[in-house]
C-alpha cells in the first residue's frame, strides 16, 4: 500500500502586523508556515463538527424519547438496557465434530 503524500502550495496571505509579530514570538520566523498549517487545520475542524451539529440539531423529538425527560430517567433507561439479556440465536455455522458427514 503506498503512503499518500502532502504537497505543499505555496499561497500569500496578508495578515495584520501585530498578529505576525505575535506569531514570530510564539513560533519563530520560520515556523510560519506549520504553525498556520496547524491552527488553520483546527479551525477547519471545528468548523465541521459546527456543521454536523447544526445538521444533526432536532433529529431527535422529546416525544419519541420519553424516557429521555430527566437524567434520573436516562440513567434508568441505560441500566435496562445493561441488564437486558440478549440472544444471538443459533450458531449459523455448524461446528464440524468427530464423526461428521465426511465419515472421519
């Protein structure tokens, strides 16, 4: 399998004076470039999980999930749903044993 490789591009940006200074101060003049690389990777990550959760924002209804009302009755619920046994039902592989149809 071949690893994938990052191309680099170079951009222009203009930036306030003060907030290159700052940056120089924290990352130093030629760490520029990784440092924005890392914040701006951040930021697009954020931005993501923001778009998800205003995506996802309402799917759930009170009305579907009552026994969601209280955090006592989540708690209740999660426990039911701990305790409750569960059957996968039968094996869908038979197990080969002594004296199977092959006649070993």
């Amino acid at each position: 399998m071949r690893e994938s490789v990052r191309m680099s591009v170079r951009t222009n940006l203009l930036l306030p004076e003060d907030l290159v200074e700052e940056l120089d101060r924290v990352a130093g003049p030629r760490n520029r470039s990784k440092f924005v690389a890392e914040a701006i990777r951040y930021r697009l990550k954020r931005e993501r999980l923001r778009v998800a959760w205003e995506r996802s924002f309402g799917v759930l209804k009170a009305e579907d999930y009552p026994h969601w009302a209280t955090s006592e009755m989540v708690v209740e619920w999660v426990r039911a749903m701990r305790a409750e046994e569960t059957d996968p039902g039968p094996d869908p592989v038979e197990p080969v044993g002594i004296g199977d149809a092959a006649g070993h």
